[in-house]
C-alpha cells in the first residue's frame, strides 16, 4: 500500500475527485542564473548511485543527517532503480560509518519480520519471501535492487552477529499468519488461560490466502464486517495490554507490538470507503501508523533506522492536503523531534514502472522536465547527480526553495498530475539525480 496510488491507495484516490492545481509563472531566466548559482555553491556531488566501492562522497550526506535517530528517504517514484540503489549505497555507508542498524521499508510489520529472519539469521529464500509478500500493493518492492540489499545485509551479519543490521516493515495492508501465531504463542505460554478467547477474537482472521489475495479479500468485505473485525482484534489488543508483563518484558513488549500490528490491520480497512472525509481520515490514519511503527522500533531496539519510503510520506508537508492531510514524516517529527531528518528525492528525466490505466505493470520513460518546474532549475546546477542541505542553502536558493512549483511525485500509478511542492517546507536534505532507469523487477 505504497505512496502515492497503490492498491487500496489507489482504490481510495480514485473515489475522489482529483484536484486541479495552478502552474506558477516561470521565474524570469536572470532570477534563476542566481538561483543556480547559490545552488552550485550549496551542493555535494555523488559519485555513483551504486553501492559498493569508494563512498567517501557520502560524507557530506552524513554531515545532513547530522545525529537523526531515524533519516526518512524518499523516491519521486515507485518504480525507479536508481532511487533504490541508492538508498542501498547510502544505508551501507550509515551502517558502516554511522552505526546505522535498521532498515525500514514501506511494507507490512509481518514482511518485515520474515525478512529481518533472513538477515539475521538466514531463516528461508529472500527471492521466496520477496515473492511472497510482495504482491498487490508491493509489487514494485520485489525487484533485483531490494534482493541485492537484503543479500548484503545477511553477508554483513555473517561478519557482525553480536552487531547485526535489521529489516523492519513499517506498513499495514497485510498481516501475515506468522503474526497471529507470535501473539497466540506468548499467549499459551504466559496466560494459557486467556487462549480460548484469543483464538475465539481471531478465528476467521488468521489468513489462508496469499498476501494479493488476502487484500482484495478484505476491501470486498462489507463495511458492517470490516468493523465488526477491527472490534475483533482491538479487544484483543486491549486483553493483552491488561495483562501483567511478568518476568520476560521484552517476550510481553514484542507480543503487544505484534497484537498491534493485527489491529492496525483491522482498522486500516475499517474506514467507509465510500465517504470521501472517511477516506481522507484513513489517508491520515495509515500515515500515522507508519510514524508509530518506525518510533517504536527506533525506542525499542535502540537502533538507528533509515527509512526508505515515497517523497511524500517522508515529508512534512502533504503534497495534495485535501486528499493526504498530514504524513509520515510530520508525525515522525512530533514523535522525534530532530531526531528525524527528511531525506527528499527529485529527477530532470528517466523511466519508472507504473500501473497504465489499462491496469497492466508497465515502464514509462520521461523527457526532460518542463519550464516552471522545481527539477528544471535543479538540473542546471554544476553537478550531474548530488545532495544540498535546504537548512543551509545560501540565499536566493532558500526563498526560491520555500515556494511551491510544479515537481513529479509518481507512485504506483501513472499518468499522474505534477503537485505544486515547496521542497524546503518538505524536506530537510534534497538529493537530485540528472537521469533514473527502471527498476528491473522479479517474477510475480
């Protein structure tokens, strides 16, 4: 269920009304020569998108994400493989330099348990895995770059098993049956007698179809049974977090995590889709939740996390408020304070998969951006690929940073209508790349 239109988030848009947004006047060419050149003098080349090799570059990425417990980056695109590699270079450059110790996908709390049982401890096939939780609404994640990443992450903990790096999912679209277990499991174990109503709230829940299935399943369910459900798995959530955490804290706080992850399952279809304002309030619930998984995680395990997601769920602010009123990033940063830095992404052409409105998966390939746009005067700068700081960018860069233009944010759906982006009231750190290539993606 991925940033922008995915699945059920796409389900969801299409119920609205998309909004027509005014296109700015261009900036006249002299006021824009001074925007590049303040830009020229802010900005850090990168080498290469590709991980591996010398990453000596990236230390002036380290300097931007200064001391941030958890360094949202984004993607212009689903569907891009230069968006993914790079995440892959500079989470190995944060593991390595930085002490980086998490990864943090936009996917399900259960995909990333199965996948952080790979990295850690070797536990199944990732191309399995990938295959198998990547369905449907996360589809664009089961590609050559995100194998390659986990593949590393394993060999890495190979080397470093008292110090391994993790893989977490922060999303909810599915909650796999392992995670129905896990709960019924520390159940039996530490309140044998609570079981029979355990298995009484989650009989008919527990999946028995494969993720793509299991979701179109639940948005066909009637509204009434939605809700119904999410009664279900909120009392038991409610039931567990009455109980005493006993001798083993760590055994109750993972249980109570993981019976939350159900229930924000449940509740995440438990929204009348066919309400435009409760559409909207699901928009901002899925949001939220992310927000919380992530903080969590970060609290709980001590780690830092870099968190790979779209442009706009990293951000600050949303860039189509009347559909997405607040995003990750916005309660990333009530929950952190400026533990959480913003990492955003902008491209001047390239080529991306996207769902075509016939339905069918397919790659689209983009010229040059158009006058008027954030990434036409972006590309001008000296440099093919690199990163600023928009905190510190000199002026005029910052005056004209802070106002909104027209900027790409593809999800997984296209054609899809530029938004008017203020990049430095979005984000903290941009990272501009002259040209992308599509992702190559595995067997579905």
């Amino acid at each position: 269920m991925h940033r922008h239109r995915t699945g059920l988030l796409l389900t969801l848009f299409i119920i609205l009304a998309a909004l027509t947004t005014g296109i700015p006047a261009a900036a006249t060419p002299s006021a824009t020569h001074t925007v590049v050149d303040a830009l020229d003098r802010a900005a850090r080349p990168l080498r290469t998108v590709e991980p591996g090799g010398d990453s000596a570059d990236l230390r002036a990425v380290d300097r931007m994400i200064g001391g941030a417990r958890v360094a949202g980056l984004g993607e212009a695109t689903h569907g891009s493989h230069d968006f993914f590699a790079l995440k892959d270079r500079v989470f190995r450059h944060l593991v390595e330099e930085r002490g980086f110790r998490t990864f943090a996908l936009e996917a399900p709390w259960s995909t990333g348990l199965r996948l952080d049982d790979y990295v850690r401890y070797g536990k199944g096939d990732p191309r399995r895995i990938m295959r198998e939780e990547f369905q449907r609404d996360y589809l664009w994640w089961n590609n050559s770059d995100h194998l390659r990443l986990v593949e590393w992450m394993r060999a890495y903990n190979r080397h470093h098993p008292d110090d391994p790096v993790r893989f977490m999912g922060d999303d909810f679209a599915w909650a796999g049956p392992e995670l129905y277990d896990k709960v019924t499991d520390y159940v039996a174990r530490a309140h044998p007698g609570l079981l029979a109503r355990f298995t009484q709230l989650y009989r008919g829940l527990r999946p028995t179809v494969g993720t793509g299935a299991y979701i179109e399943r639940y948005l066909n369910t009637p509204f009434a049974e939605r809700k119904r459900m999410a009664a279900r798995t909120g009392e038991a959530l409610d039931l567990l977090r009455r109980q005493a955490p006993g001798a083993d804290r760590e055994a109750y706080d993972w249980a109570v995590q993981h019976a939350t992850a159900i229930d924000q399952t449940a509740r995440g279809y438990a929204f009348d889709f066919e309400d435009a304002q409760q559409v909207r309030a699901a928009m901002r619930y899925r949001d939220s939740v992310m927000a919380d998984n992530v903080a969590w995680w970060e609290r709980h395990t001590g780690t830092k996390v870099l968190l790979s997601a779209h442009n706009a769920h990293v951000a600050y602010v949303p860039d189509d408020p009347a559909h997405y009123p607040k995003m990750q990033g916005a309660f990333l940063r009530d929950r952190l304070d400026d533990a959480y830095v913003s990492v955003g992404f902008t491209f001047h052409r390239g080529s991306f998969n996207a769902t075509a409105p016939d339905g069918n998966v397919r790659e689209f390939t983009l010229g040059p951006a158009g006058a008027g746009s954030n990434e036409a005067t972006l590309d001008r700068v000296a440099h093919r690929d690199y990163a600023v700081d928009l905190r510190t960018v000199p002026p005029p860069a910052r005056t004209w940073l802070n106002r909104a233009r027209p900027t790409r944010s593809i999800g997984t759906a296209y054609p899809e209508p530029e938004h008017d982006i203020a990049l430095a009231r979005s984000h903290d750190v941009l990272i501009h790349l002259h040209s992308v290539a599509a992702a190559r993606l595995r067997q579905r």
